[in-house]
C-alpha cells in the first residue's frame, strides 16, 4: 500500500496462523485471529493455486536441509532460553525427542522467528553475528510466539482497555500499539517479563544443599535480608 515493510506485517499475521501447504487452511476460527491478518484472509484461495502452480512443497523439499543445520547449530542455547522461559511462565517444556527439542516443533518456531522479525520489521536482530545470534532478540520473538496466541483469545476482554488508547495517542509508539489494545497488551506483558527475568550481574542467594529441613527458615531469613540489600543498593 505505501512500500514500506510494514505493509508486509498483516500477510506475515496471517501466514503465522496458515496450515501447510497444499491445505492453507485457517488454525483458529477468524475471531482469535490478530485483526491486521484478518484484512488480507480473502488472499488464502489465491495462495492455494500458487503454491500449487509453482510446486512449493519442491521448493521446500530443496532449502529445508538449510533449517534443519541451523536448528542443530543453536539447539543447546535456544533450549536453554526456551526451558527457562517456560519455567517462568509455568508452562510445560515444548515436545521432545530423545532429550532433543522435536524437529517438528523446532522448525515451526524458526519459522516464527523468521516471521516475526519481518513482521516487525527486524530481519537483522535475530541474525548471526559472528556465528552466535543474539538470544534476548530471540526470546523476544519466542514470547510473542507463546503470548499472542493467548491473548487474542481474549481480545474482546482486552478492548475494555480501549479508553486507555486517548491517553497514549501523542506517545513515542509504534502506531500499531497507539491503535490495538491487544498489540499494546502484548507488548507490555513481554516487557514485564523482561524486566523480571533479565540479568542483573548481582548473583542469586542460593540455600547451600542438603541443609536440614529446621535450619531452611534461618536461610530463608537470610535470603530476604540479601535481597532487601540488593534492592537497596
């Protein structure tokens, strides 16, 4: 619409929520769907005949080998982040297959993040660099993949938050969260989480091993009395 690579974002919305080709078929009913994917769903019949015109699942068959390498190459960072992460939101570690993240759940996320950084128009932050990639970058894109989805499901709920829409119009934001209470939501979740899991350099009071079970309130004690110190300074 203006050429800039924004427009991409609402088709990059609604492939996030596409079955694989030949299908194309919708993964949720239009409603849980983000609203910017939703303006450009009339596009699906069309990619059916494409994809099918121009054998996509060959094309894929050909450059999958180039995901799979880079999958293996950062599978111990990348489950590390996602472990800790889900351990902080309470939520089940994703499918695994001999100790290994499951390819198929692998390959789905890296698509995501790939999605996702030209969705926000950021294809460089979750490149290598040096041969490593940035991990906060690609915790970010793993929180939107793990939070989005939840949220809107709820976007009727969340749009009570819309008064709150006048009271930011002249701020320093993206458009996209000066005018979508869900988009806004979103993002200030992963900041918040952000913000309470990132690393300080001041390292965490931990309760010695094997100390007997009478002496954990003294511990406990001295761990509140560490933080408080810690806050303090």
């Amino acid at each position: 619409m203006t050429g800039s690579e924004k427009d991409i974002s609402q088709y990059i919305s609604l492939a996030l929520y596409l079955s694989p080709p030949p299908e194309l078929e919708t993964s949720v009913e239009l409603p849980e769907m983000p609203p910017d994917s939703t303006q450009v769903v009339e596009i699906v019949p069309l990619l059916r005949d494409f994809a099918a015109a121009i054998d996509l699942h060959g094309i894929w068959l050909t450059v999958h080998h180039i995901y799979d390498e880079e999958i293996d190459r950062l599978h111990d960072p990348l489950s590390k982040m996602i472990g800790g992460t889900n351990l902080y939101l309470k939520m089940p570690a994703p499918p695994t297959t001999g100790g290994a993240l499951s390819s198929s759940w692998s390959r789905s996320f890296a698509q995501a993040c790939e999605c996702a950084h030209l969705r926000h128009g950021i294809c460089r932050r979750g490149s290598p660099v040096n041969g490593t990639i940035p991990m906060s970058d690609v915790r970010h894109t793993y929180l939107h993949y793990v939070i989005e989805p939840l949220l809107y499901t709820r976007a009727n709920a969340i749009d009570r938050e819309q008064p709150i829409m006048k009271e930011i119009r002249d701020a320093p934001l993206d458009f996209r969260f000066r005018s979508d209470t869900v988009a806004l939501t979103v993002e200030c979740l992963i900041k918040a989480i952000e913000a309470r899991t990132m690393d300080t350099g001041v390292p965490e009071y931990k309760i010695p091993a094997g100390v007997e079970r009478s002496d954990l309130p003294r511990y406990e004690h001295e761990r509140q009395v560490y933080e408080e110190k810690v806050q303090r300074d």
